[in-house]
C-alpha cells in the first residue's frame, strides 16, 4: 500500500499490486473494474499489459522496482535529531489537533467530518483530555464547549443505526451524517475502543447512560463473540442471506426489518415501538441522500431512536422505566426472531493486538461500573451483571494468550490463533495493545503477574521493535527477508498506532517503578517522541 500511495499519489481498497518472483512490487493499483469502462482498463486488459511488460521490458521493470523501494526505505526511516522533547511541543501539539477536530465538528449529528463517519475513539480521547486540562485550570466554558462536542457524538452515535440496538455493539461505520444506515461489520478493535470512550465519559459525567452503552457492547461482545477458552474472536460479515438457501448473501439482511415483520412479533407494542425507532412500510432509510442510494434498502427499516425515550413516553402516558421496560422486551422478542435468521460470517480468528484492547475495557469496566448507584435497571441487551465477571473475562482472555499465543521459552507473541498459532510472529501493535491491556489488568484487577508480564513484553518489545538510533519503534520485527519495508507507524485510525500506545506504556510503566527503571523508560520514550 505504501508503495501504490507513493507511486501514483493515492492508496485503497481494494488493493492489486505485481509482484517478482522474488517479492519485489513492479507496478499495481486500486480498484480496477472487470472490465474497460469509464475510461479505465479493466483487470483482464490490466492482466494483459502486466504479462506483455513483463515479457518485454523485464529487467527494466525490476530495476525500476527495486529503486523505488530503496527510495521509500530512505523516506520511512524517519530519525530523531535530538533525544529531549522540547517542553512545550506538547501543549502545542494538542492544540493544534483539538482546534483542527473542533473545526470538523458536526453540531447536528455529532462527529467529527462528514459522511461516512466511522467512530473513531481516538479523537473522542483527545477532546476528553482537553476538556480535563481546561478544568485545572479553571476554563469551565470552554471546557463544557469540548465535552459538548464528545457527548453530543456519542449520543447521536448510540441513538444511530450504527449501534444494533437489538443484539448490541457497533458497526463498523455509518454511509451517511447522520449515523444512520451503517457498513454492518463489527469489529472487535472497534467494540474494544469505544466501550473505554463510553466509560470515560461516564466517569467524568456521572450519568448512567453513557454506562449503559458501554455494558451493551461488552454483553454483545460476551453472548457472541467469545470462544470457549475466553479468546475473543475478530469479526462479525456484513452480509448474510436473506432466507435459508438464498442464491447469494446480502449486506445487512441479518440487522433490517420490514414495519410488517416488527407488527408480526410485536403485536399490541407494534405501534409503539415503530414509532420509537422511525419505522415506516416503505422503509426509513431516507434520513439522507446518501443514506440509500441505489434503494437496495427499499421497504426495509435500520433501527434509529430519533426523539428522547423521555419525551416519547409521555407521549404514550408512560412513566420513563415503563415505557424503557417495554422497549426492553420488544428488542427481546425481536433478537429471538432475528436468532434464527440465517448469520453473518463469524471471523473466529484471535489477533493478539485487539483482544489486548476489548482486555483493556473489560478490565477498566469491572471498576469503573461499581460506582453505579444501586438498583439501577437494566434493559435487553444489557444483561446488567456485577461488574467484577467483565474482570473474569479479561482475565480469561489474557490467560488464552499466555497458554496460546505466547512462547515462554523465548518470551515472543505470535500474531494470531486459528486451530493453532498462525505462522506469522507477533507485530509491534501486538506487544503494543496487549501490555497496555496487562497494565489495565494490574490497575483494575490488582494482580501483580499482569504486571510482570507487562514488563518482559515490553523488553521483548525493545528488541525486536525498538530503533536504538532513531528513536520509535517499526511495525515488524525486520527478520524476514520478504518484507521489504520496515515502516514506523505514527497514524492513529481505526486503532491508535502501535507507537502511540508504546509511548502511553512507558509513560505508564515509569510512574510504577523506581529510579533506575523509570530513567530507562523515560528516554525511549522522548526520544519516541
């Protein structure tokens, strides 16, 4: 990808580049059509041309191969010129970002840019940051302008059709502004992350509906997507078919209902319930223009709640725990019907780097939800457990990968567990992610071999990973001849980069330990920075 990006400006999905027999890329490309329209080749014309070129013009095109990767090794081995970061580099920095994000802030729907919005929790964290150092220093209103931001998006994000308000959890992102019509994947680094921003911001807030949330995606995650061992499994498809023994698969058949199929299993809550989450006979994906654009959802509903739950209940002469409660037995029913529909492709694969981030808001989870006040409700599909079993399950899930996915003989990680530990060694952000979730594991939990496996990771990390002249950490552990690139990422996406959560780490690991260990620590991490 980097490559492609580089030679002709621009990446995506999906990707197609030649490769030599040696595994050197020699020309590639971005979504090419299967056949030659809109004034651009097709894959078979493509085809064509790649064997003529490779026929004719061979060593010119490995040459030209071969430079271009050397070109890119020189860009990509970024390098620090001194070990100390200058003192204020830090309050400037996140300025700059949070003035750049509240920029992008959408104050109708919440989020930061437009259409397709993807919850990306990394952005939530800064703003919440910011809104804390605004606070010490007594900048109330403009640390309620920032809270504002983050609430009002993950209200909206919540209320959306990007959030299955039936079996819970979150899909992967929204087509249009206003969270409505989602890419129905789930993921688990998404599910991982956003339950953390839910929990921080409960615990700033105080109100339980940012608690509540964050249950609902840790039970999604607990009734669907945990392996008997604990190992908590990847993915959850898009796409899936309509009725047993459909022809073909369709996005988001297992997650829409028609206004009939909702009267069918709801019979006298019906009305209600369709009035709650907009469901109309001619389908509600209509919120936007790019919410549906080829009408493949025609008379099809994405569940949205558009009106505060208070409002609509006394609209209906309910108290608010009646009208919830009811809501709460209609998304029963409706899961028990969806259940039997034919399922979307689970992804049972294990990859160490995102189980560390669902570990780490188990772990923050089972603490951080005693404080609720007793006897609260709870609604389906939150199953309202004591919080200390969301303990139990990341410790499971961190005993998985300590039994599965770890080699105590040489203290090294394998990336990811199918039938067995795949081939491929432990990434930077597997080391990454899984010590932050042990360092989440120690604070929450307060078992102490967390911590010292937190602290052999981070060694084996320092070796494989570490540039001990440059500063920062590369991608892969630069043992196999095949991958050309030893990349340092510092993008934070969909998950934060493997460097962002190394330098929070040692952060965190210097203010656990003493002097000596602390020193050690601190100047990786400087000089990371």
């Amino acid at each position: 990808m980097t490559y492609v990006s580089a030679l002709y400006g621009g990446g995506g999905w999906p990707l197609t580049v030649f490769l030599s027999p040696n595994l050197k890329p020699l020309m590639g490309g971005t979504y090419f059509p299967p056949d030659d329209k809109y004034g651009r080749p097709g894959f078979k014309t493509i085809l064509r041309k790649v064997k003529e070129a490779w026929d004719t013009k061979r060593d010119a095109l490995e040459k030209s191969g071969n430079v271009v990767i050397e070109q890119l090794r020189d860009a990509l081995s970024a390098k620090a010129n001194f070990q100390d970061v200058p003192n204020d580099v830090a309050v400037l920095y996140v300025d700059q970002c949070v003035e750049k994000l509240a920029s992008s802030y959408d104050p109708k729907f919440g989020g930061f840019g437009s259409a397709p919005k993807f919850p990306r929790p990394v952005e939530d964290c800064i703003m919440l940051y910011k809104f804390r150092k605004h606070m010490e220093a007594r900048q109330e209103s403009e640390a309620q302008n920032i809270m504002k931001m983050v609430t009002h998006t993950l209200q909206c994000m919540a209320r959306g059709g990007v959030h299955d308000h039936v079996g819970g959890g979150f899909h992967r992102y929204s087509v249009d502004e206003c969270w409505h019509v989602p890419h129905f994947e789930k993921m688990l680094y998404d599910q991982g992350q956003i339950a953390n921003v839910y929990l921080d911001t409960y615990v700033i807030t105080g109100d339980e509906y940012y608690s509540s949330v964050a249950r609902d995606i840790l039970d999604y995650l607990r009734r669907d997507m945990i392996g008997e061992d604990g190992e908590i499994f990847s993915a959850e498809d898009a796409d899936s078919a309509e009725y047993e023994g459909a022809p073909r698969k369709k996005e988001g058949s297992f997650y829409v209902w028609t206004s009939q199929e909702i009267e069918d299993t709801l019979g006298e809550n019906a009305e209600l319930f369709k009035n709650h989450y907009y469901v109309k006979s001619s389908g509600n994906c209509d919120l936007s223009g790019m919410s549906d654009p080829h009408n493949e959802f025609s008379g099809k509903n994405v569940l949205i709640e558009r009106k505060p739950g208070s409002l609509m209940a006394s609209k209906y002469g309910k108290s608010v725990d009646e009208y919830y409660g009811i809501l709460g037995e209609c998304r029963q029913k409706l899961f028990d019907v969806r259940s039997k529909r034919p399922r979307p492709h689970l992804d049972d694969k294990v990859i160490v780097s995102w189980n560390g981030l669902a570990i780490s808001a188990f772990a923050r989870a089972s603490q951080i939800l005693k404080s609720g006040p007793p006897g609260t409700k709870f609604y389906f599909p939150v199953a309202g457990c004591d919080p200390v079993e969301y303990l139990q399950v990341a410790e499971k899930a961190a005993n998985f990968i300590k039994e599965k996915l770890y080699d105590a003989s040489s203290k090294r990680l394998h990336h990811s567990y199918r039938n067995g530990p795949a081939k491929a060694p432990g990434f930077l952000d597997d080391y990454a992610f899984l010590i932050n979730a042990l360092l989440d594991l120690y604070e929450y939990g307060g078992k102490i071999e967390w911590l010292l496996w937190a602290v052999e990771l981070q060694v084996i990390q320092d070796e494989l990973f570490l540039d001990k002249q440059g500063g920062g950490y590369f991608n892969t552990p630069g043992e196999d001849p095949s991958v050309l690139l030893r990349v340092k990422e510092d993008y934070d996406g969909a998950e934060p980069s493997g460097n962002s959560m190394a330098a929070i780490n040692m952060v965190r690991l210097s203010s656990i330990f003493d002097a000596a260990k602390s020193e050690g620590y601190k100047r990786n991490v400087e000089h990371l920075l």
